[in-house]
C-alpha cells in the first residue's frame, strides 16, 4: 500500500466518524466541533487530489468563516437541546428512509460517473484544481451559479443577526438613537434646598429631593 493510500484511508474514516458525531453529539456546540473536524479531513483528502486551492478554500471559508458564525449563532440562541430532542425516536424510521434513499442515489451517481473512467495524461496536465482554471470557470461558465450561493449566505448573515436581536427579558442593551438625544436636564436636576443649622436635616427637603430623584430615574428608563 502507498502511503498517499493509507493517508486517505484515514482521513476518510476520521471525517465519517466526525459526521457521524455531528448528528448524534447532543451539545449543538460540540456538533458544530465535530463538523469542523470533518471540513478538515476533507481540506486533506483535497490535497491528496493535488487541488490545494479547494482546500485552502475549505478551511478559510467553511471553517474560518461559516462555522465561526454558526458557533456564535448557536452559542447566542441559547437552544433548549432536551426539547428538541423530544420524539426523536419517533422520526428516526422516516428519517433513516430517506438517509438510504439518499445514499442509494450518491451512489448510483457516482457509479455511473466513474465506471469505465480513465484519466489521460492530458487531463492530469490541466491542473483542474488550479486557481487560474477555476477562476475562470466560477466568473464565466457558473457565473450565474455563484451569484446564487451568494445571495443566500447573505440572507442566512442577515437572518443570523435577526435571530439574536428579538426582544427579551434578560437581555440588555442601549437605544444609541436614545443616547444620542438625551439632553442636560434629563441627566442632572439642581434641587434647591433650604439651609440647616448644626447639622439638622430638614425632612421635608429630603423628601423633596429623595422625589425629584425618583422623577428623574423614571424619565431615565
């Protein structure tokens, strides 16, 4: 066995079992860890293929981008994990229907794409993962393509953030519309108060104040 071989092996058996972890982890965070795990066993099975640009690609993006954001996304909804858990085994026969029927197909795709496959030395010459080829087929050829997946990163950025700014109890923030407007008097009331003598408080002056405080911290919030 060559050692390329043995290296895909294990970077093949280590991202399965990662995608596996992925959807049976019940931390969300630690399924997001997971997935991470398998984004870089593929960026390796990449470089095998000699396509260094997919997998620097791969790493950049996916991992230093998408799952840094799903990670604050998760970390920031605060999901409840035991509720959505809840009859999980009652979906599970459905659900593992269609997981084999999507198998099933992947594999006949791929069977079909690959029996009778021969690579000529001309093909291995182009250098397919190259950044100059690809380039050119993303902004020519798949022009309209990639516009698409464009798009819908930015409506899952633009949902992710409309997730996390809904209103509720525990959460604090400030109007800056509001900061910006406050005037003088709304920050600092002079209260005139009557002299004393030897120390002698008079109470109806601290009562006055203690309500002109009370006013003032009620116009604050």
């Amino acid at each position: 066995m060559q050692f390329t071989t043995g290296l895909f092996y294990v970077f093949a058996a280590v991202m399965v079992l990662s995608a596996l972890r992925v959807i049976t982890a019940k931390n969300p965070v630690h399924a997001a860890l997971f997935l991470v795990l398998a984004f870089f066993n593929a960026a390796g099975i990449w470089l095998l293929l000699k396509a260094e640009f997919l997998a620097i690609v791969l790493v950049l993006v996916y991992v230093g981008a998408v799952m840094v954001l799903f990670l604050f996304v998760v970390m920031m909804l605060d999901i409840n994990v035991d509720r959505m858990r809840e009859g999980f085994w009652g979906y599970l026969p459905m659900a593992s229907i269609i997981g084999a029927v999507i198998v099933i197909e992947m594999a006949l795709v791929l069977w079909n794409g690959y029996s009778g496959f021969t690579q000529t030395p001309e093909a291995a010459l182009l250098n397919i993962g190259g950044t100059k080829e690809l380039g050119l087929l993303i902004y020519t050829k798949y022009i309209y393509g990639f516009e698409i997946a464009a798009v819908i990163l930015l409506v899952a950025i633009i949902a992710a953030v409309a997730l996390t700014l809904r209103k509720r109890k525990d959460s604090k923030a400030i109007d800056p519309g509001a900061a910006v407007r406050v005037q003088r008097n709304d920050r600092l009331r002079i209260v005139k108060m009557a002299s004393v003598n030897q120390g002698a408080i008079d109470e109806a002056s601290v009562a006055a104040a203690a309500a002109a405080a009370a006013q003032n911290k009620e116009q604050n919030s």
